[in-house]
C-alpha cells in the first residue's frame, strides 16, 4: 500500500512543479519591456549569426541632411521600435573580443545568410529595408517563442508593439512633413513592420 502511495506520489510532485513555474492568468509573470525585447531580440539575432561589421554598417548607414546634421536612412527618428534595435546594432558593432576565446572571437555564428547579405548590400533602398525588416521579423519572433508565453503574455506584447508602430508612424509623417530627413523613403518604418508582423 506504502508502495504504491509512493508510486502514486512522484507524478503529483512532478505536476505541481510543472504547473508552479508555468504562468498563467492569475499569476503572471513579470513581463520583458517591449524595448528590452527588440534589443535582446536584434543583439541574440546578431550575435547568433555572427554579422559581420561591413553587414552592421550598411544597416546603420548616416546620410547628411538638409539642415547639415547626419540622419539613419533605415531607421525613423524617435521611433520607440526603431531605437531599441538601433541601440543593439550600435552595441553590437562596438563589441569587444571575447577575453577567454583562443584567437580573435568576437561572436558565434559564421555570417549572415548569402540572400540577407545581398539584400542589405543591394542598390534598391526599398529592397535594403525589406530585408532588414525580414531580419527583426525573425529576431524577434525567436524571441517571442523562446519564451513560451501565454495566449495572454502574447496578446499584451501585440498590443504594445501596435501601440509603438503607430507612435513611430507618427514619428516618419512628422519627419516627412519638415522635410528633413533622409530616411529611405516609403511611408512605412521596417523595423516596425518587421516587429510588429513577429508577433503575429
Ligand atoms: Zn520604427
């Protein structure tokens, strides 16, 4: 009888632990801010897949504008999506060796994909922008899985990533308005579309 208590005991162990580490409406977990999520999310991205610096530049690209002062061609100004990103590509390009690595390590992967390469190095400003949304489209949406979030966590991050989008369109209407600015020209911000499409 003792015997199969026990027996009967171990999976009830198992189940309330599993169920105490599991979130749920009741008991939410304290969420990632939306910012700390594109950062993580574009420097895991970076790092995983080991960009290159040459790759990092031209996402970060500065044209002068008409008032002389340098403006991000891929980013929009005050755009709450934008700056996390570009605060991690920033970040990322600034990186140190590693200390303890044999040889001259500085990230994991071998480089990005040949066809991502190619998109961030083309001609077309709009193809560039395409691409580097495909990119924090995925980065981002790792991020969002790697969390095993509830139907509720996920619709929250949703409605912020709208919310910040909208702000951020604001942002580039504003920015078009005045004329100064050199942002790649099309009326839509891609790290935005990329963020908000990765949580869909
Ligand atoms: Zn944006």
């Amino acid at each position: 009888m003792r015997a199969t208590l026990l027996a009967l005991g171990l999976p009830i162990v198992l189940v309330s632990i599993t169920l105490s580490t599991q979130a749920d409406d009741k008991n939410p977990r304290p969420m990632e801010s939306v910012d700390a999520l594109v950062f993580f999310a574009v420097l895991e991205g970076l790092y995983v897949e080991g960009a290159a610096s040459k790759d990092v530049e031209v996402i970060l690209e500065r044209r002068k504008m008409a008032g002389g002062l340098e403006g991000f061609v891929n980013f929009v100004y005050g755009c709450p999506l934008c700056i996390p990103a570009l605060n991690a590509l920033t970040v990322y390009r600034q990186r140190a060796k590693f200390p303890n690595a044999k040889g001259a390590t500085d990230t994991f992967g071998r480089g990005l994909a040949k066809d991502i390469r190619d998109g961030l190095h083309s001609a077309e400003p709009l193809v560039r922008l395409s691409t580097i949304q495909r990119l924090v489209d995925r980065w981002v949406h790792q991020r969002l899985e790697s969390k095993r979030l509830t139907e509720a966590e996920r619709a929250k991050y949703q409605v912020t990533l709208e919310e910040y989008r909208k702000k951020g369109a604001g942002m580039l209407a504003n920015a078009e308005g005045t004329g100064n600015t050199v942002f790649a020209g099309t009326d839509r911000c891609a790290i935005c579309d990329g963020a908000v499409d990765a949580g869909r």
